[in-house]
C-alpha cells in the first residue's frame, strides 16, 4: 500500500498533468499558434467534457491564460470590462469596468474588443474597441496606467493586439489615414517612439530577429514595415503588389529570415542586412489558397490555414505550392463579422456559408504538436492530422451554440472557448 506522502504526491503530479502552458498573448506564448503540452488520447472521445461556463460580455479577443488565472477584455452595457478569472473554476479574482464607446456602423453588431490582452512581467495591457489601452496588476487588478493618445480607429476598430518587448509595450493604433506604431514603457506607460507614416490595418505585429536585430514586422494598410524594436527607427518597407486583400487581417509569419505575409495570396521574403540597410528577396508566393481573416500555422516547413474559400489547406513553404484543400461541411450559419477580425471578425451582418462564418475564411487553427485544431464560427472544433498528404480528421466536437471567432486556448488537457458573450472550459477526457 502506498504511503500517504507518496498518495499525496501523486494527487498533486495529476493535477498537474492537467494544467497546461501559458497563452499570454496573440496566438500564444511565440505569438505563432502553436501549444506545447497537449497529449493526444489513445482514443479520442465522442464528447468533450465542460467543467464550467462563465457569461463575461459581448467581444471577440482571445483571453490570455498565464498559469491558473485567465484575463478577459469585453464589453457589457456602456462599459468595457476586464475580468481576472480562476482558470481552475471560472470564479471571478477581480474586475474593472470604465466607461467606452463601442464600435458603431457596419460593426455595430460586434461592439465588443477585438484585440486580445498581452500578458508580461506582472502585468496586463488591454487595447479596447476604440484604441484605449490601459495596464493592470496582474495579481490585484489594480490599474496602473492608461492612454488614449490617437482618439482613432479604422473602419471596422482598433484589432490589433500589443506585443511587450524588452519592456516595452508596442502597439498598432490609429486609424487608417494616420496609424501609427508605437512603444511604451511597460512599468510607466511613458511613449518610449512613435512611427506614424503609414495607415494602420487590423493585422498584430510580431518580433523577428535579423542579423541580430529586433524588428517589429507590421502588416499595416499598403503594406509591410520593419521597425527597430529598440527606438522605433523605420529600418525597411515593403508595399503590396496587386491583387491583394481590401483587409489587412492575418498576423505576418516569422520562420527564421523568412517573413511569410499573407494580402489574401500567401507571400515570402527574405531579409537579409547590407551595411546599414535591410533588404529583402522574393521567396515565393501562392495565389491558390487566398487568407482573408485567418492566420496560418507553420508546422515543419508546411503552412495550414483555412482560405476565403472556408477549405482547410496545406501549404509547402520550399516553393509556395498547395499540397491539399479540403471543405468541411457546411455547419449552421452564425451571424457573421465584416471581413476584418485577427482571428475570425468582428462587426456588420451576414448569412453563414462553408464553415457558417459570413463570407468565409473566418476561423481558427492552432498547432497542438501531433494534431491541428481547428475552430469555425459555429463552435464546431475540428482535430487533424499536420499531414502533408491530405487531409484526415480525428474528431469533431461542438463546444457551444453562440458564434465562436476567438482562438481556442488549448492547455494540458483544457480547452478554453470564447464565444459571443461566455468563457467555457472543456477537457479532454
């Protein structure tokens, strides 16, 4: 018989089995899809199990989960509210609301946040629907900052998700005749640099790595910008070629020196530095599985996403080929955004089709290591093999009856779902 230490011990190593890695941002930890803790069952079952389901408010951002506590930004009535809930349970740690227009005109039926919070040394950082950003104590809730410098917002509102870097709040904000990007002391909320020379667009900005410098690559309103990530000095642009997207929505993809963007086609580059300039080489492109407002996965040299077309693909990166598409049946329609969300949409009106999100291509897919999740906007959560032979589903499980255009936050055994106005918890089990 065991002893009571070692019975204790071993409650405790099961427990945590089931807490997952953190998802502190913008598509996660790397800002790149991609979960690291999630082991597949021997078998997958034919039901999820919810463990709690919380109403929060109207929105569409992607909470962040750090550890056992999960940060919500919605809005309810005239407020915009930010929760701090119990990751375990659902139960409410703290809250604050203020006072803030909602997004009105064609994106009135969505007025709740599109920008997902980002999560970093003790601190969360917000972005609301009309470009507010605010910062909180991560443990207490107490605010520490805030800041409405532009008063601006593009059509459909402010959408992109802030990024911390080296201590350093960097945001896209702004509308989209003066957008601008800009960086502010994460502990003071001082403007550190500004650069306001292009339109801004619904796309979040990531960090890449060149010849040893940190950039911010934007996807702003005409085109791609590097900006050094130190003092905000423009260091390279790129504007796009014809034929592109009229919205500016997918998050660019970093793979080493290779910058994939995706303007509707999916293109690369390649940076390089030449003295004191950076330049950039044409890679490939793909015509064929056009993104409109989704941002693909790289996964061992492939690229899955889902294209305006509402099909799944794969996408070889040596040469920019389509490996595969494939439709998922029609689900039932859901009151679909204007075509402009980071991860799905947000704003105007619409009849589902393909994967029951409005015009198509709204949806999201997430790399949890030996399979791919995908969630449409009528809650249907879709697992697939990362294959680069076709497409094989494992499961399918419907995770709620409200539109879902949030990404799934996918931890240990846990998978987090924000729909329209709730938070729910399901496990695999």
């Amino acid at each position: 018989m065991p002893s009571r230490r070692l019975t204790i011990a071993l409650l405790v190593l099961a427990s945590l089995s089931l807490v997952g890695a953190d998802w502190p941002q913008w598509r996660g930890l790397n800002r790149d899809g991609k979960v690291a803790d999630f082991k597949v069952p021997a078998a997958w079952p034919a039901e999820l199990k919810q463990k709690w389901d919380v109403i929060v408010g109207d929105g569409v951002a992607t909470p962040a989960l750090v550890g056992d506590r999960l940060y919500v930004h919605t809005r309810e009535g005239s407020n915009e509210v930010v929760r701090c809930l119990n990751a375990d349970t659902g139960e409410e740690i703290w809250k604050d609301e203020y006072a803030a227009g909602g997004a009105e005109g064609a994106a009135r039926s969505f007025s709740g946040p599109r920008a997902s919070p980002a999560v970093a040394e003790g601190k969360v950082v917000t972005i609301g629907t009309r470009g507010q950003m605010r910062c909180y104590d991560a443990k207490s809730g107490q605010k520490l900052w805030d800041k409405d410098d532009f008063k601006a917002w593009p059509r459909f509102f402010a959408s992109a998700s802030p990024i911390i870097v080296d201590g350093l709040v960097i945001a896209q904000l702004g509308a989209e005749n003066n957008g601008t990007v800009a960086a502010y002391d994460l502990a003071s909320g001082e403007q550190k640099w500004k650069w306001s020379s292009a339109p801004t667009s619904y796309s979040s900005p990531v960090l890449m790595t060149v010849d040893g410098t940190r950039l911010i690559i934007g996807q702003v309103g005409d085109g791609i910008v590097a900006i050094n990530a130190a003092d905000g000095k423009h260091v390279w642009e790129m504007y796009f070629e014809t034929g592109g997207s009229r919205y500016k929505a997918a998050t660019p993809i970093v793979d080493g020196n290779t910058l994939i963007y995706l303007d509707g086609p999916a293109r690369a580059v390649k940076l390089s530095k030449e003295g004191d300039k950076f330049v950039s080489t044409k890679a490939w492109s793909n015509d064929a599985s056009r993104v409109e407002y989704n941002t693909p996965v790289l996964k061992n040299g492939l690229l899955f996403g889902l294209s305006g077309r509402s099909e799944l693909f794969c996408v070889d990166t040596k040469d920019g080929k389509t490996l595969w598409s494939a439709a998922i049946a029609p689900t039932p329609a859901a009151e679909a955004p204007a075509p402009s969300a980071p991860a799905g949409g947000f704003g105007g009106k619409g009849k589902g089709r393909g994967m029951g999100g409005g015009q198509g291509g709204y949806g999201s897919v997430v790399d949890a290591g030996e399979v791919l999740f995908a969630l449409t906007p009528s809650s249907q959560l879709v697992v697939y093999e990362p294959s680069d032979k076709e497409f094989k589903k494992l499961a399918s499980y419907k995770v709620g009856d409200k539109a879902t255009y949030a990404y799934p936050i996918i931890a240990g055994n846990r998978i987090y779902i924000k729909d329209a106005d709730s938070v729910t918890l399901w496990t695999v089990e």
